[in-house]
C-alpha cells in the first residue's frame, strides 16, 4: 500500500493543489471576506515567485473574516464538511 501511495503522490498533489486554488477563486468575492489569501491569484504579492517556484500549485488558502475574531470564530462555527461524489 506504501508503494502504491507514494506512485499516485505526484498525481494527488496536483489535484489537490487545483482544487485549492479552484475553491481561493470562489472564495475571492464572496461577501464577509476581506481577502482570500492563495499564491494562485494575481493579487497574492508573490503571485509570479509562487508559479516559478510552486509548479504543482499550493493547496494552503487563507482567510481574512469580517469582524475580527469574533467574526471568524462565527465563520469556523458555521463550517460544515461537503462530501462530492466521484464520477
């Protein structure tokens, strides 16, 4: 099972990495944001180093909530995982 993980390793990070920066550009507008922090977009400051340097991509996003840290402890309380089914 090792073996067979670490054969798909490259293709799971790269999935993954797409999937990040696929949910970052979602996040981008959404209201009660005050940014979305991901080296994917083209504000993030390091967009341009981050591509040289991160060819798969990251799948770290950040978050800045509205409301300080009341607003994203309401923003974390109000989480709930999605499941998607595979095709």
């Amino acid at each position: 099972m090792l073996e067979r993980g670490l054969a798909t390793l490259d293709v799971r990070l790269t999935r993954q990495a797409q999937s990040a920066a696929d949910v970052a550009g979602e996040l981008y507008d959404l209201p009660g944001l005050t940014s979305v922090i991901h080296p994917s977009l083209p504000d993030h400051p390091d967009h341009h180093l981050a591509q040289e340097l991160l060819p798969r991509g990251s799948s770290l996003i950040g978050l800045v909530v509205e409301g300080g840290s009341r607003g994203a402890v309401d923003f974390a309380s109000a989480l709930a995982l999605v499941s998607v089914p595979r095709h």
